[in-house]
C-alpha cells in the first residue's frame, strides 16, 4: 500500500520542529560558559595557542625525511639534488620548530606565571641546536638499525627496517624529543612520544636515557619511563615494563625530580611481557630476565632470572589431567 502523500504544510511543521530543537542550543552553550569559571573546567582562555598534535607529527615526519633522505618523500632524490632538498627541508623545520617552541614557552609562561624568558630567541636558538644536532642523531639511529637487523632473523635488510619497523619508528621519534628534552623545550617533547605511542602501541618518555643499538622486537606495549636508564646494545621484546613503583597521592612533589624507574645495563636481553619497577631494580651488564618475570629489586650482572616451568593442564574426554612436558629423547 503506498504511504500517504505529503503536503507542502508538512515540510513546512518539519522546519518548525527542527527550530524547536536547536533553540535548546543556547541554554547549552550558557551552561558551557558558566561551567568554565569553576575548578572542574580544564581551559587554555590564553590570547596565545598551544602546540597542536598536528604541528608536532609535522615535525616528526619532517625530521624523518631529512634523517633518512630518500624513504618518505614523494619526490625522487639523487646525489645531484640531495643538497638542494636537504636545505629546503632543514630551512622548513628549523621556521616550524622555531614556532612551535615559541608557543611552547609561552604557554609554560602564562600558565605558571613565570617570568618573560626571552621565548622568540630562545626558541630560534633552540631550535639551531636541534637543527646541528641532526648529524649526531643520524649516527645514533644508525647503531639502533643495525641492531634491528643483527637481532631479527626476519629483517631481510636495512630498508625494512627503516620503512616498516614499529620499534625503530618509536625510537626515532623518541631520540627527538630526547634531544629537545635536553634542550628544555616543554610540552612539545611529550606529544610527539604520545604520537609514536598512538600508532606503535610503544610508550616512551622522552626524559628516558637509553644508549646505542637500542632493539625493541615487535614492540606492542613496551613501557619505559621517565627516569628510565638504559646501556648499550639492550634488546626488549613486546609488552616489557620499565616502570615506576606506584605512590601514595600526596608523595608526588616529593618524587617529581627522583629517579624512579629502573636502570638497565649494557648487553640486557629483556623477553616479553617482564616487569620490572622501581630505582632499586638495576639489572646488571650481560643479564637476561626471562619472559613474565616481576622485578622490582637488583639483579648481578651475568645472571639470567626465569620461571619455573608451569604445569600443562589438558581436559579432554571427561578427564582432566595435569602434565609436565617432557620433550622426546631423539634415539
């Protein structure tokens, strides 16, 4: 059957209940406002920005292209235009850095009611040192690649890794903001680790201090944190915790500037889904903590910390069993 046919005296009651609705706006909005001028209102009513996550992943992908001519860019790159496109890039990063640093300041500045710190100078000599330090980021990351390839047989060769590793992508950007960290850039640091973080499922503070031919294997859900310290030449596979023993509410002033977390040593081999908590939990040079293993105090070098071999238990056909494998002896 068909349906009835409308009017145009219909159309016209349907614009009529529309308005109804959208009168119900304002009242919304005033509440909004009002809801601002209490403590549970977090704002930013500042005449200057704050950093976006967008400006921040232009950085990052900006320095990627300049740290590793050649892999994500659309234009094709030989030795003859190399030096042409390496200047038009630094020359694009160095302004947007400058700016993002700028609005950085600025905001540590009206926010905390700190004194004027000279922000568009500091910000434009911050950011040369960034811009100087490239070269010494690139050998760094270097050492990183190459652990990648020597410590996963699946790493078919130094392109893979580069284009499609998650760990190197989280420790690339993290070896950024370190490096800005170190320079006292606030804010910024942290949202380009929290971008990393968002697409690799790896968390790094940008505080950490971690040294070369730094390997994370897989990656997911891998923690490191602030005051985190880790030696050379250390592998970590997916889900290990560096992390920080939890304090009571009112002991975080007097923690904010201590070490925290845990101190890893040169040749550390740590498998997956390890937890390890605490300034106390220093693992010593050459170790190896087994997979699932909980550590919150120190460990000798040359030791390797595992666990016991769990009981099997099989229920099948009405009957349960419990079972310790035993591999079969080869005659």
């Amino acid at each position: 059957m068909a349906g009835k046919k409308r009017e145009p005296k219909d159309c016209r009651d349907d614009e009529k209940t529309i308005t109804h609705f959208y009168k119900g706006i304002a009242p919304a909005v005033k509440g909004l406002v009002d809801s601002c001028k209490g403590d549970d209102c977090f704002h930013h009513l500042e005449p200057t920005p704050i950093p976006t996550q967008e400006s921040a992943t232009q950085i990052i992908n900006q320095t990627r292209r300049i740290l590793f001519p050649g892999f994500f860019t659309q234009t094709r790159l030989d030795a003859l235009n190399l030096e042409y496109n390496l200047g038009q890039e630094t020359t694009e990063l160095f302004e947007r850095l400058s700016k993002q640093i700028i609005l950085s300041i600025k905001h540590e500045c009206l926010r905390y009611d700190q004194p004027c710190s000279q922000c568009i100078q500091r910000a434009h000599e911050t950011a040369l040192k960034f811009i100087q330090a490239l070269p010494d980021l690139r050998a760094i990351l270097a050492t990183d690649i190459r652990a990648a390839l020597e410590g996963d047989p699946a790493a078919k060769s130094f392109d893979e890794v580069i284009s499609s590793y998650p760990g190197l992508f989280a420790i690339t950007v993290y070896r950024m903001a370190h490096k800005l960290f170190e320079l006292d850039v606030p804010l910024l640091p942290r949202m380009m680790t929290e971008h990393a973080h968002s697409l690799t499922g790896i968390d790094i503070h940008p505080g950490a201090e971690i040294g070369e031919s730094f390997f994370i294997d897989h990656g997911t859900g891998v923690v490191i944190g602030e005051t985190t310290e880790i030696g050379k030449r250390v592998r970590i596979y997916q889900g290990v915790t560096l992390g920080a023993l939890s304090l009571p509410r009112d002991a975080r002033n007097r923690f904010k500037n201590k070490k925290r977390h845990p101190t890893i040593e040169d040749d550390v081999i740590i498998y997956s889904n390890a937890t390890l908590l605490g300034a106390k939990a220093v693992i010593g040079a050459r170790s190896i903590i087994g997979g699932n293993v909980w550590l919150t105090e120190s460990v000798p070098p040359d030791t390797k910390i595992l666990l016991k071999r769990p009981e099997l238990v099989f229920i099948g056909n009405g009957k349960k069993t419990t079972n310790k494998f035993k591999p079969r002896r080869k005659k």
